[in-house]
C-alpha cells in the first residue's frame, strides 16, 4: 500500500510541475511575444481547444469575441503547438519580431527542457519552415518520407502542416 501512495504523490507532483511549466510558457507567449501576424493576407482557422490539458496560446477576434488561433497541449509523452494559420510561421512571417518570439518559444518548450534540439520536417515542407527554424537557432533535418521518424534520435520536434498529408500519413506522425 504504502508503494502505490507514493506513486500517486509522485503523479500528482508530476501534473503540477506540468501545469506550472505550461502555464509559464502560456505566460511568456502573452507577454513577450504579444501576438501573432499573417503577412501577405489570409484568415486565421480557429483552433478548437477541448480538454486538458490544452490550452490557448494567442487569441484572434471574431465578431467580437475571442477565439483561439494558436493552442498548444501534450499528446502521450510528447507536446504539441498548433497555429491556425501557416502564414504565422512562414518565411515572410519571420519578418515580424512577434512571430519570431512565438516561434522561439514555441521550439523551446517543445522541446521540455533538452539542450540537444532536432528539429525536423518533411521536404514538402522545407520552404515553409526553414525561415523559423534559422531564426530559432537550430537546425533543420529535412526527411524524404515519414517512415523515417523511426530513425530520429529523441527527443526531437517535428512540424508539419497536415493539410499538405492524406490521413494514411498521421499514424506514423502519432507513433512518433
């Protein structure tokens, strides 16, 4: 009995820690980099943030009122940031101070704490990334396919925008 009371403490700590780091970097987000921009036009997709433990990141307007336009959660052992908008992190993008802090921090809290940062991406999305990566000073490694996420050292990030993938391809991306 006495083994599974410490194991639920040491859960329940566990959680805390996790919400503490969370909030932080929901924190940092507001305050640093205050916002996001689209450069050369288009309109932001709301992010549907159900459940914990996702939570909003940056807010957009519509008709008044506040909906999410970037969230961010944790997913099996790993953490996820999505942007309802690729124009948020492209080249052009990078352009404005605020996107390049989102990006910054964003890569930071993906990657929980690590010094060592991999950052990869698929080739169809090299174009779209590489900009953010640079400017987030790590570097990027490009794949060929998916099936390659089995040979990455962890702990690594991966970004992706799926609408550029058929749904057979998210499996390998949830494995990873």
């Amino acid at each position: 009995m006495k083994r599974f009371c410490f194991q639920l403490v040491c859960v329940l700590c566990a959680a805390l820690v996790s919400a503490q780091v969370d909030e932080a970097f929901r924190r940092d987000v507001e305050q640093k980099a205050g916002g996001l921009e689209i450069v050369n036009g288009g309109v932001p997709g709301t992010i549907l943030v159900a459940g914990k433990p996702a939570f909003p990141l940056v807010s957009g307007r519509v008709n008044g009122a506040a909906v999410p336009v970037a969230a961010a959660s944790s997913f099996g052992k790993g953490r996820i940031v999505a942007v309802g908008h690729e124009g948020f992190v492209s080249r052009d993008a990078m352009s404005k101070p605020s996107n390049v802090t989102f990006v910054c921090l964003s890569i930071d809290w993906l990657a929980g704490g690590a010094s060592k940062r991999t950052v990869c991406c698929h080739k169809r999305d090299k174009r779209l990334f590489e900009t953010a990566v640079s400017k987030a000073g790590c570097e990027l490694r490009v794949l060929d396919r998916f099936d390659q996420l089995g040979e990455i050292e962890l702990p690594a990030i991966l970004l992706i925008n799926p609408e550029s993938y058929g749904v057979f391809e998210m499996p390998k991306v949830s494995r990873f």
